[in-house]
C-alpha cells in the first residue's frame, strides 16, 4: 500500500471517529427541552376562545406561541432585528462570530453581538452564566439544535421562551400582558416594543421603565426604517405611540370549571405535557356575558350574599356556561367556592319529579283533585309558607303555585323511599343520612343536593324524560341517559311548568318553564327553566349557609335573574306534549281525587303490608329470599322495591318474594287492582357470626326489631327542613 493511501484512509479513520464522537456526544447530552415543554396551561372554550390560564410549573407565564400564531411583519422584524442570516447558517453565524470577535479585539468591548437566535434560544433552554465556557457551549447547542429542529420550530421556540420582564416568557404572554390582545392582532409600534423587551427585559419594563423602554423601541424602529425593513408611514406610527404603563390581567373565565379541568388534566398523568390548550364544551362568549349578570346581580345585593349558575344543553348534557360565583377573588362572597358544585337544599324544585313519577305510575293524574288544608302525616305537619291554604285544587294548579299539602300527599302515595331512589338510579344525587331512610320533608327540600344536579334533572322534564351526565368536555361521549320519566309525563310537567306566574322582568313572548325553591329560613333560593334547547339553574345564598332573609327568596330573588339568563340565549320553543299523552284529558274516575277512602278487600280491611312490617330491622342475608305480604286491597297486587317491579309484578295471591337485596334502607310498595297503595319502610342489614335468622317460608321466622315510632329524615342536612322546608314562594292565585 503506497503512502498516499495510507493518508487517506488516515484521514477517512479520522473523520469517522470525529463523527462518531459527535453522535455520541449527541446521545450523551440531549438537547434540554424541560423548559420548552413546562408550558402554561390555558382552558378554552369550545371555539378555542380563552377562558382561564395557569402558570407553568416553575410559576411563570410561559405560553406556547409559534410562527402562524404572529403577523408576518413581527417575525421579519425580529429576523431583521437579531439574525439577518437564519435562514441560511446552521445556527452558528461565522460572520457575525467574527464581527464581534474583531470589535471586541480593536474597542475592548462587542457593539454588535454575534450571538444568533437559535443560541438564544441554546441559553433559554438551558441558562447558564456568562462566561466563554457558557458561550462555546451555545454554539454547539445551536448546530445540536439546527440537526434537530426545523427553522419554524426553533422560531417558536425563542417566540415561547425569551423574557418579557416579570414572570413573562413567550410572545403571547407579553402580548396579553402589555397589550390586552392575541399576538396576531399586534399593531406595528407594539411589535417594535416586544423585539427590543428581550434585550434587557427588566430594565426596559414598560410599567416600570417607560421612558426607556420607549427609547430602545423607538431606536429600533429607526435601525429597522434605514434598513428598508419597516416602511416609512409606519415607522412614523410606530415612533407616535404610547407604551403601555401598566400590566394587565389576563382573561379569567369559569375560574371554578377551569380549575377542576386542569387539576384532572394533571391528575391524568398520560404522559402529556401539562401546559397547552385543554377545550372545554364552554361557549365563552355566553360565559362571559353570564358573568357580566351574575356581577351586576350581586352588586345590588348585601355581602356575603352570593350567585351561582349554569346552563346546560338538555338534550346531550352538554354544559355552556359555569358560573360558581359572581366573582372568583371576592373574598366577602367567599367566591371561589364553587356552588354550582356544593351541596345545598333544594327547597321546592323537587316537587316536580314527586309529580312526574307519580304519573307515570298512575297514582294521580295533572287533574286530579287535592285537597290544600291542614293535615298532618303521622308527626309530621307542612305549612303553606303564607300560613294559608287553598281548599281543593288540581294538581296542576298545586304545582304551578308550589302548594305544600298537595306534593306531601302525592309523595306519601308515591313513597319517599322509592322517591330518592329514582332519582339517584338516573344520576341524580342526593344526599340523605344513610342511617334514616327518606321521609315526606324530602319533597320541600329535607335533602342535599347540587346545582349541577337539579339542572341535570330538569334536562329530563325539559326533554324525553332522560337524565343526561352533564359533560364539559368535547372529547366526551354523549350518552343516551336513564330514563326518569316517560315522554308523556315529562310533557305534562312542561306544560305545568310553562304556565307558572312569570317572574318580574320575563318577556311576555319569552317561551319557557320554570320552578322556584327556597329552603328553610330562607338559606338558598333557587329558579331553574327550561327552553327546547337550554336548561338553566339559578342559585342565590350564603357560602356559610347562613340565612340571608328575603334576599334568597326563589322566586322574588333567583327567578328574575333567570329571565335575564334566558335574554342570553336564542330562543327555541318548548318541545310539545307527546300526541297520544293520557295526561291531557281529564283525570280517570279513580284518580279524581286523591282524598278518596283506600280499597277495601271483601273482609272490609284496608290495603296493607302484613310482611315486613312497616319501620323493622331485618337480619337476613343478601342470598336469602323475603316474603312480601300483604292484606285487604283488590286482587290482582302488583309489587315494587324502590320503585322497581318484581318479576311477578301482577300477582293473583296476597304474597309474593323479594330476592337479590342489599343492605341499607328499602322501600316496599303494593299496588291493588283499584290502584290503591300500601308502603313499609324496612332497613336490611346481614345477620352477624352465629346470629339472625333465616327468613323462610314461615312469615313469622322472621327476626324484626322495633325501631323509634318516629320516621327518620325528616331533619336535613345542616338543618334544612326542619320545619318541612317550607316553600317560601307561596304565590298567590
């Protein structure tokens, strides 16, 4: 081998291992990207408009911002300002390199650097001091970031991570800041200001510099103009503009949904960057202008009186405006409790659902004669709120003035029991002592429940009668829902509802139904309507739920405010009553009145559960079948637990088994041929080691134990209901 070939495969030995060494170099020392990647979050709405942001996780506002996201002009004001050559070297400059390098040699110092943007960006994702270590370090991050990553891509990463002064880094969170407006709205003087602020981004702070701040941009403007790179016309606009003196807040919409989205978000842990947009079903133009008139509402009223609302689609679930206060930094409203979420009492909104189910298992019709006069049921005795009461009225007429006697009564015909345990199978919670079964006070707001919760509920009278899962985000499935109420019934309750004394400030033509609550001693107010298309809640109260008098009355405090909500909103008609509805004519001679004498069997006695008795504790367990008894009525009887048949639901004999109990309360229903009722409340618990007893074919094997003869529940929660819940809308005929 002659010498010559030798120096070449020398030198070919050489470059290999040269190369060889900078891949290795390269996998040993990945490009940092940590910095890049920790990204604030922002939550929009559906439409990508902005609702809330969060900081990044060093704290600092650091939004992503690319090339698309600006004006053409700011990324060649930039270019022309700090790298004239980016596009063409490989993120090194040499000659800018050796400019400096020869300005430094001749002056002792470097007039103009010749550090390029891409090991700007080299130091934005890894900082470092400024020394020559630190320097020749950024020139092989940059050729390490030119390998890697496309122009626009390190474009927009320096448009994300250079200093704006403060906690800013990004374009777009300076922009937002200085400027109150999107990047790509900027106008020639504001981009000016935003190339020269990462120079030095805390000497030149406009809220703290403006003078010279002012200068170092009107300096680049001038350079940019001798360069042919900004026109005249708009040189001389730009020099002529103020700078901003102070910074500005960003966009705070549904604080309260954006939190709990973001905190699932990071929860998730799927390997996703935290930072970047999380959509919401929001519209945020619609939040915005509900915020606007929960603000205003709050503003005439004392603090700490708060206001909550929401808005729902009712025929996907599907959720527009969440607004958990009427101001999320009010510390004398104790804003940021999120009350769409919190658990109050729901006061007379739930009389509606009482109806409806009573309908739909025909025991009572919208015609059906009650009579509204003192009563009591066994130690329990509602008033009307105005101490009044209105003799016979049809059920219709009780519902559309939230009479009290009436719902009690049509509720002891239904079943508490199985009331709440309707309600809970669609998705719809309440919350009850789970040691006392439900009693009647239910109906006037004797339980807890949320906003979300009644909204969800009254999408299904608004609709077919489905409860939907209320959903926030787009990425989730609409579901079909469970079924309440039947169609027809859900019709009728519209039509009920529909025809209720408008509250103060309704338009006339405005179409819709609404029901009013408030819960005992005036804690909570409630209003929520419905249209074909929205379901609106309105709550008013006390974070403390403490009284707040007359304020947080229904439908003299929530209800005007839910007129004003439905102003927001295009309006879509009521949808109709099924055709074929058996709730539009009159009621069926047995429902003609629900004060008639009960069904008597041919021995005279009245219908009753014999077995179980009525307020017993059984000891059995859960693979153990009960008998069910029952004495007087007309046959066939039909049976129901909670609200759900047996499988022998019309049985010829007096009996019949109930299988595959739990443990906990449980409500036990018969229904004769007459459609006459009898209930017993029971709590089933498994037997203890050696203990209980198996219930046979004997009625009397059974192990029951007496409990206090007075019926649990009629307390609420947090003392609502004490006194029934009485409804404190009471309007007057």
């Amino acid at each position: 081998m002659t010498a010559g070939w030798r120096r070449w495969l020398l030198a070919g030995a050489v470059l290999l291992a040269g190369a060889g060494t900078i891949v290795l170099l390269d996998r040993l020392f990945p490009l940092p990207m940590a910095r890049f990647f920790d990204r604030s979050a922002v939550v929009v709405g559906e439409d990508g408009g902005w609702l809330r942001a969060f900081p990044a996780g060093d704290g600092r506002w650091r939004l992503l911002t690319k090339p698309a996201d600006l004006p053409p002009l700011f990324v060649e004001l930039l270019v022309a300002a700090e790298d004239r050559r980016f596009s063409y070297h490989p993120g090194v400059d040499p000659l800018a390199l050796g400019r400096a390098a020869f300005q430094w040699l001749r002056h002792g110092e470097v007039r103009s650097g010749g550090s390029t943007l891409t090991m700007q960006v080299a130091k934005l994702l890894e900082p470092r001091p400024r020394t020559l270590a630190a320097k020749a370090v950024e020139l092989l991050r940059a050729v390490q970031l030119t390998v890697h990553h496309g122009r626009d891509e390190i474009l927009a990463m320096w448009l994300t991570l250079a200093p704006f002064g403060g906690d800013l880094e990004g374009v777009r969170a300076a922009a937002l800041a200085w400027f109150g407006k999107e990047p790509r709205t900027l106008a020639p003087a504001e981009m000016a200001l935003l190339v020269t602020l990462p120079r030095s981004p805390e000497q030149l702070r406009p809220d703290r510099h403006p003078a010279a701040a002012r200068r170092a941009r009107d300096r680049l403007v001038a350079r940019l103009a001798r360069q042919g790179d900004l026109d005249p016309a708009s040189a001389a606009a730009a020099v002529a503009a103020p700078v901003p003196r102070r910074r500005q807040a960003f966009p705070m919409l549904a604080p309260h949904l954006a939190e709990r989205v973001h905190a699932q978000h990071i929860r998730a842990g799927d390997g996703a960057p935290p930072g970047d947009r999380l959509r919401t079903t929001l519209d945020a133009g619609l939040q915005a202008g509900l915020e606007r008139l929960l603000g205003a509402g709050a503003a005439t009223l004392p603090a700490p009186v708060e206001l909550a609302a929401l808005v729902m689609e009712h025929e996907s679930g599907t959720v527009r405006a969440w607004a958990g206060s009427s101001a999320y930094l009010d510390r004398r409203r104790q804003g940021m409790v999120d009350h769409v979420r919190a658990i109050r009492s729901p006061g007379s909104t739930l009389k509606p659902f009482v109806y409806g189910l009573a309908f739909d298992r025909f025991l009572a019709h919208p015609q059906s004669i009650a009579v509204d006069e003192p009563r009591r049921f066994s130690d329990y005795a509602p008033e009307n709120f105005d101490w009044g009461f209105s003799g016979d009225v049809t059920l219709r007429e009780a519902l559309q003035l939230s009479l009290n006697l009436p719902a009690v009564t049509v509720l002891e015909r239904l079943g508490p029991v199985g009331f709440v345990q309707a309600l809970r199978d669609t998705g719809v919670g309440l919350q009850l002592d789970q040691e006392r079964p439900a009693g009647l006070p239910v109906v006037l707001g004797g339980v807890g429940m949320s906003l979300l919760d009644l909204v969800a509920g009254y999408g299904a009278i608004a609709g077919d009668g489905r409860v939907r899962p209320p959903r926030v985000l787009p990425d989730g499935m609409t579901v079909p829902g469970a079924a309440l109420l039947t169609p027809e019934a859900a019709g009728a309750l519209r039509a009920i509802l529909a025809g209720a004394p408008r509250p103060a400030g309704a338009r006339p033509r405005r179409s819709f139904g609404f029901k009013t609550g408030t819960s005992y001693r005036f804690k909570d107010g409630w209003a929520v309507g419905f249209d074909g298309r929205y379901t609106v809640g309105v709550w008013i109260g006390r974070s403390d739920a403490a009284s707040c008098g007359r304020n947080c009355s229904g439908f003299a405090g929530a209800a005007p405010l839910l007129a004003r909500v439905f102003d927001l909103l295009p309006e879509t008609p009521l949808l109709p009553e099924p055709a074929a509805s058996p709730f539009k004519d009159a009621a069926p001679p047995l429902l003609a009145r629900l004060d008639q004498p009960m069904a008597t069997g041919t021995d005279g006695a009245p219908l009753e559960v014999e077995f179980p008795a009525d307020r017993s504790l059984l000891d059995v367990a859960s693979d153990v079948a009960i008998p069910l008894k029952a004495r007087g009525g007309r046959l066939p009887l039909r049976w129901f637990v909670d609200g759900v048949p047996l499988d022998d639901t019309r049985s010829r004999r007096r009996g019949s088994w109930w299988q595959g109990h739990g443990s906990g309360w449980s409500e036990i229903t018969v229904v004769d041929a007459d459609g006459r009722s009898a209930r017993a409340v029971v709590r089933i618990q498994a037997p203890s080691v050696g203990g209980g007893v198996a219930l046979g074919g004997d009625l009397a094997g059974g192990a029951q134990h007496g409990v206090p003869e007075r019926v649990p529940g009629q307390e609420g929660l947090d003392g609502i209901g004490g006194h029934g819940g009485q409804d404190q809308e009471r309007v007057a005929r």
